[in-house]
C-alpha cells in the first residue's frame, strides 16, 4: 500500500506540475486547458477522497480484530490517531484545489484577476505536496500497525491462547432509532453553502444576471434557524 500510494502521488504531482509549465508556456487553448485542469482537479479529489476512505476501513478493521482477540485499546487510540494527523490538510488540500479549478473558469470569462487563479494554484500544489507527505507517512505507520496487530494475533493463537468472549446484549427488534435532530453548526454550514451555486454561476459562468435574493433569503432563514437553535441548546443546558 505505501508504495502504491507514493507512486500514485507522484504521478499526480508530475500532472499537476505539468499542468502548470504549460499553463505558463501557452501550450492548450483555454478551452483545452479548462478541461485539463478540471481533470487534474478531479484526480486530487479522487485520491485524497481514497486516502480517506483506507483509514476508514482500516481503523473499523482493527477495531474488530482488536474485539474479537482481546488485544489493547490502544490500537484502537492509534487509528484515531491517524485520522486525526490527515484529515485537516487533505481536507484543505480538497477545498483549495477545487477552488483553484472554479476560480479559473472565473478568469476564462474575465470575470476574476488572473492572479487570484494563480495564487490559488501554487497554493493547491503546496498544500497537496504536504498533505499527501503526511498522508504517506501516516499511511506506512499504520500498515505497520497492521503488521503488528497481525503478529500479535498469531502469537496468541501459537500460544493455544483464546480469546474472551466478546460480550453481546440481545435486542429485541424495534423501530430504528430516530436521526438526530439539526444542531446549529447544520443551520450555520448550511447558510454558507447555499452561496456556492450563486459564486459558481457568477464567478465561474460569468452570468450577471443570476439573482441573488433567493440564496440571501434562504442563507438568512438558515441563520435564523441556528441562532434559535442555539438559543434553545443554551436554555435546555
């Protein structure tokens, strides 16, 4: 796994370096080089969105291996651990990529400065170079832990060691237990993110004429929806 990781890095590093030597050397139309850097803007997704996604089926892995052997929690701490160090910059990694790749569309139609969509684009190479750094290495401590916790299964079973029952509760079948209910970061999350399709038609389509009072009205009901929310959390604490 580490060693696919670091060769599929790498290979997104040359495409996104790439992209830019030609962006700088007039190499693709503008209309090529939309569609190239879209591509190339899709690749990070996809693979920090599979960074992702391996941490998260390796921790619940271990977490079962762990229950089912009797081993220490602390490998369950360490999956935790290792989200914890990743998440953050690839997630910054994804918003500052995808931003560079909207905001270039903005500068094909004139409606940003170029220089926003290159200060965003030296940006993205920077924070996805330390990202997947950090993805890299957290990647290989935790194969190494897999390792380990495999070792450690085998030598209990050479031992003749079994493991404790893990113990279930018998429930009896009922109704699913009910969502939880909007807290007010939703309603707050939720009054920002509804402007995203309004920059996107202003920004990047370059449509000046896309009224905007329906995204301030809904953007304003979510504010209020939280600050009531909150207002209510605070009354019940």
């Amino acid at each position: 796994m580490p060693t696919v990781f670091a060769s599929v890095s790498i290979t997104l590093v040359l495409f996104f370096v790439a992209t830019i030597a030609m962006a700088y050397a007039h190499l693709l139309p503008p209309g090529l080089h939309m569609l190239w850097g879209f591509f190339v803007a899709l690749l990070i997704v996809l693979l920090q969105c599979l960074v992702f996604g391996f941490f998260i089926g390796s921790g619940k892995s271990i977490k079962r291996v762990v229950e089912e052997n009797g081993l220490s929690r602390d490998w369950v701490q360490k999956t935790k651990d290792y989200k914890n160090q990743s998440y953050p910059m690839l997630m910054l990694a994804v918003c500052v990529s995808v931003a560079a790749a909207a905001v270039g569309g903005g500068v094909s139609v004139g409606s940003v400065p170029l220089w926003v969509h290159e200060t965003l684009i030296w940006a993205a190479l920077a924070v996805n170079l330390y990202s997947l750094w950090i993805s890299y290495k957290v990647v290989v401590e935790n194969v190494n832990a897999i390792h380990r916790i495999n070792e450690e299964v085998r030598h209990l079973k050479s031992q003749g060691i079994k493991p404790p029952p893990v113990a279930t509760l018998e429930k009896a079948p009922g109704p699913p237990p009910p969502s939880p209910p909007f807290t007010a970061a939703h309603f707050y999350f939720l009054a920002a993110a509804v402007w995203v399709p309004f920059l996107y038609m202003r920004v990047s389509l370059g449509s000046r004429s896309f009224p905007y009072w329906p995204f301030l009205v809904v953007s304003l009901l979510c504010l209020a929806a939280g600050w009531w929310r909150s207002r209510k959390a605070g009354k019940a604490s």
